[in-house]
C-alpha cells in the first residue's frame, strides 16, 4: 500500500503526462512536430537537461565573468575590485 507522498508524486506524473502545449505557443528547441503539442512531462525533462552543466562549465563562466569585470575596472582607470569565490 503507498503511503500519501507516493500517491501525491504518482497523481503529479499523471498530470504532467496530461497536460499539453500547442507547439505554435513553445519556442523551436521546444516542439515537437511529429504531434500537435508537447507534453509538460516532456518540457520539464528539456528544461532540466538544459539547466545541467558541469562544474567545468560553470567555473570557465565565473572565471570569465571576473575577468570582464577587471578589465572594466582596468579601462576606466578604477581600483580592481576582487570578488571572493
């Protein structure tokens, strides 16, 4: 027998599984052609690979961040301002 969570996270899949969005309402990255629309269980699993990145991947934008920023600071004759990490 499943407990209130498991019936809750069962009920919230089924949702998602029917819930639709007209293709023409979702941006290119987001269609799907082969049908009219695209399941919000299907949109929620696109986001998510979209929000991963790795830590390489995050460090390299942070590190160009700060460099962008201390060259402003360079260009406009101020002090560096250093940011921690």
């Amino acid at each position: 027998m499943k407990n209130g969570y498991e019936l809750l996270a069962d009920f919230e899949k089924a949702l998602k599984d029917c819930i639709y969005v007209s293709n023409e309402k979702l941006p290119e990255f987001f269609r799907d052609e082969r049908t009219d629309g695209v399941s919000l269980a299907t949109l929620e699993r696109k986001c998510d690979e979209l929000d991963k990145i790795s830590e390489y991947e995050y460090t390299k934008q942070e590190k160009a961040k700060r460099v962008a920023m201390y060259a402003d600071d360079i260009a406009n004759g101020r002090e560096i301002q250093y940011l921690s990490k």
